[in-house]
C-alpha cells in the first residue's frame, strides 16, 4: 500500500474517533436530586409553537451540539422562615402568625415547565425570597378571610386553607408546597389572650358546679340508699322465713319420693345386674369355645401350612438346582466343544499354512533346476544329508560299553570272528537309508548308491 494511501485513513480513523468521542461526549445523564433542562431547538408542541426548553427527571438524553444547551435544577427541599406580623383579620384585630414553610421544585409535567422557564440559573436565596413574597400574599389574603376564634380554635381548617392557596400560586413559578409549620399565634389587643382566659375561667366554673352537684346528688343517693336498705332488708328476712319453711316441707315430701324410687331402681338395679351376669358368662363361655375352636383350627392349618411350604421350598430348591447344574454342565460342555472347535480350526489353519509354504518351497525348489523333479530331490538331500547323517550317529552314541572280554576261538570253521560279528551286529541295527526311503514310497537316487544283491552262498561240497 502507498504512504499516501495509509497517511489517509488513519486521517480518517482519526476523524471517525474523534467524532464518536465528541458524540459519546454529549450523552448526558440525570441525576435522581437533579432536573435537566434542556433549551435550545428542541422541537414545538402540539399546537405547532415553538417549545422554550425540554425536562428531564431520572433519565437521559443526547445533546446536540450547537443548537442545544442544558442546565440543572436542584430538587433538594427549601425550608422558609415567615414570620407574618399585622395581619389584618375579617374582625379588623391585627395578629402575628410566625411559620415555617418548605417548599421544592416540582416534577409534575406541566409544573416543571415552568419551573424551567422561571427559575432556571436563579440561585437559592432568590428562588427563597420569590417563595417568600408569594406565601406572604397568600397568607395575608387567609387571614383577611378569617376570623380569630376560627384561626386559633381550627387549626386544621386553618392550616388546610393555607396549603391550598399557597400550593397553586407555587406552582405557578414551578414549586410545590411540602410542609407548613405554625408555631404560634399572637396579636396586639390582647384578644386571644383574654379568650384563653375566658376559656380557662368558664372551664373551671363548669368542674365546680358538676363537682357541688356531684356532691348533692352523692348525700341524697346515699340516705335513699339506707332507707331502701332498711325495708328490703325486712321483706327479705320474711320472705326467707316463709320460703324456709316451705323449702323444709318440700325436702321432706322430696326425700320420701327419692327414697321410694331409689329402692326401686335398687331392686330392678339387682335384678338386671344378675341377668346380665348369667348372659355375660353364658356369653364368655360360648366366646371360649369359639376361641378354642378357632385356635384348634389356627393351629392345624399352621402346622400344615409349615409342612406343605417347607415341602414345596425344598421342591423348588432341589428343582432349581437342577436346573443350574443342567445349565451349569450345559455351559461347560458347549465351552469346551467351543474351545475344541477353536484350537482343531487353529491347528487345522497352522498345518494348511505350513504345507502351503512348503509346497510353494518345494515348487520354488523345482523351478530353480528347470523342471527336473530328479535335480530337486537331490537338492534336497543334499541339504538333509547331514541330519539323516546325526540320526543315525545318535542311535548309538549313547551306548555305553565300559568293558568288552572276548574269548575268540578263532576256529577255522570258515565263518568270521565272534567279535567281527558281534560289530557287524551292532551296525546292522541302524535303519538303513534306502529302506527308509522304500518305506516312504521313494527310491535312493543312483549316485548314493544301489542295493547289491546278496552274492550265492558258496557250496560246501564245492
């Protein structure tokens, strides 16, 4: 690649870069204490003007460079002291109200709009002095409205008018009212003063009239209450009188009754209690005989329950041994025919692989003398020689002769030695190697030698 081409683009890498970390750069976030107000172009409403500024409470926006702008409004409460004085009320009596009201911006939709719009880069003392003058209208306007009993008596209506009236010309600037406080109410004259006293005095009076007529209605309550004592007291003592003697007579004819009818049911008491003995021993007898002949039968049928199932356990044990002996002997016997079959197919494949190599030897041997079995067979013996030649030295190698006595005549009957005889014995034993070949259907080839016939015994008379 050229120089000129690489100095471009990272030209253009660094302007790529540089524009994104300018974008990145105008992505601004809202705190949750803050609002960010946003002005500049930021688009119109929906009747078509023109909007002054755009709000944001807990989120995010893009800035756009140039043409927009933001700033932040603090939401941290605002705690301001009025202390009203001379405050004309509907009765023309002037009094002061001190109070303490707290107040912060709001971030209702349409009350923080105007928030944005009228207190945007005020600080906090004016914001304060700007509330202050609003609540100090309003609370002028309350009063004016009010009289001083209602002011000092209700507060709750009182306190409930101050909230209203102040909290919608707060939002008009974009604030909202949190707490209203009235420590106390005070005026020059001295009327709620003297009310209180009024209060006080009438308070006490009332306490000590129902305290007197307490008293009174205590005395009489309490000589009614002996009188009434005294005559109850007699007409009880009578009537308990008669009413004893009526309740005696009435035990008396109740006790007569009780004890006729204990007797009564004594006898038929007695009576059932025997019969039902008899029936509950006649019962029990029959129960006992019941039982016995159910555990007569209990009896019998376990012990020919143990008999039949020790029975049939031992029938099925003995079966199923059997049967695993069977399986056991079947198992072995098809292993070891299995085992059989494998090393007869093994030895079956060794031998065929051995006499195929030999015969591929030995055809190899034919084809190296051109065909000529003679020439093969002779390559062959010649290669065996030395071992038939080992054979037959180890046929008797192993003799062992430790002492040989001969008592030769050496008589001229004209038969050889005993000694030559005894060898020529000895040799005869070794297997000669054109028997050996006759026993394998071959015949010695001729340069080994051919069998001489034995030469005719000479005549003895001749």
């Amino acid at each position: 690649m050229p120089p000129s081409a690489i100095i471009s683009l990272v030209i253009i890498l660094l302007v790529v870069m540089t524009t994104f970390l300018v974008l990145l750069s105008r992505y601004r976030k809202c705190p949750s204490d803050k609002i960010m107000v946003i002005y500049g172009k930021v688009g119109s409403n929906k009747d078509g003007t023109m909007r002054s500024a755009r709000c944001i409470h807990g989120g995010a926006s893009f800035i756009w460079p140039v043409v927009q702008a933001y700033e932040y409004l603090d939401l941290t409460p605002i705690s301001i002291s009025v202390d009203l004085t001379n405050a004309l009320s509907r009765q023309n009596i002037r009094i002061d109200v001190p109070s303490r009201f707290t107040v912060g911006i709001s971030t209702e939709q349409g009350v923080m709009q105007n928030a944005a719009e009228r207190l945007l880069g005020l600080k906090l003392p004016e914001i304060q002095e700007l509330a202050k003058d609003i609540i100090f209208g309003q609370l002028r306007l309350i009063i004016a409205t009010m009289d001083i009993e209602e002011i000092n008596t209700d507060r709750d209506k009182f306190l409930e008018s101050v909230s209203r009236n102040v909290e919608t010309e707060l939002k008009k600037i974009g604030l909202r009212l949190i707490n209203v406080n009235v420590t106390d109410i005070n005026d020059e004259s001295g009327y709620i003063e003297a009310l209180g006293k009024e209060a006080a005095a009438k308070a006490i009076n009332d306490a000590k009239k129902s305290v007197a007529e307490k008293d009174r209605d205590g005395s009489i309550g309490e000589a009614n209450a002996h009188r009434d004592q005294r005559i109850q007291v007699a007409a009880a003592d009578s009537t308990a009188i008669q009413g004893e003697n009526e309740a005696k007579a009435a035990i008396a004819a109740s006790n007569a009754v009780r004890r006729e009818k204990e007797a009564e049911a004594l006898r038929r008491a007695t009576t059932a209690e025997k019969t039902q003995a008899a029936k509950a021993l006649e019962e029990a007898y029959t129960a006992e005989q019941k039982a016995e002949r159910t555990r007569a039968d209990r009896e019998k049928a376990t012990l020919e329950a143990d008999v039949l199932v020790k029975a049939e356990v031992r029938k099925r044990e003995i079966e199923y041994q059997a049967e695993a002996e069977a399986e056991r002997l079947r198992r072995q016997a098809k292993g070891e025919a299995d085992a059989i079959y494998l090393k007869m197919e093994a030895e079956a494949r060794g031998l065929q692989e051995i006499l195929t190599k030999q015969a591929m030897g030995l055809g190899q041997i034919v084809q190296s003398t051109g065909g000529d079995a003679n020439n093969a067979l002779r390559l062959m013996l010649a290669d065996k020689m030395e071992n038939l030649l080992r054979i037959q030295v180890e046929a008797i190698k192993n003799i062992k002769i430790d002492k040989v006595t001969v008592w030769d005549s050496a008589g001229g009957d004209g038969k050889a030695p005993a000694t030559a005889n005894f060898l020529s014995g000895m040799l005869k034993s070794i297997p000669p190697i054109n028997d050996m070949f006759k026993m394998a259907g071959m015949e010695l080839p001729s340069y080994l030698g051919k069998e001489v016939d034995a030469p005719a015994q000479a005549d003895p008379q001749n």
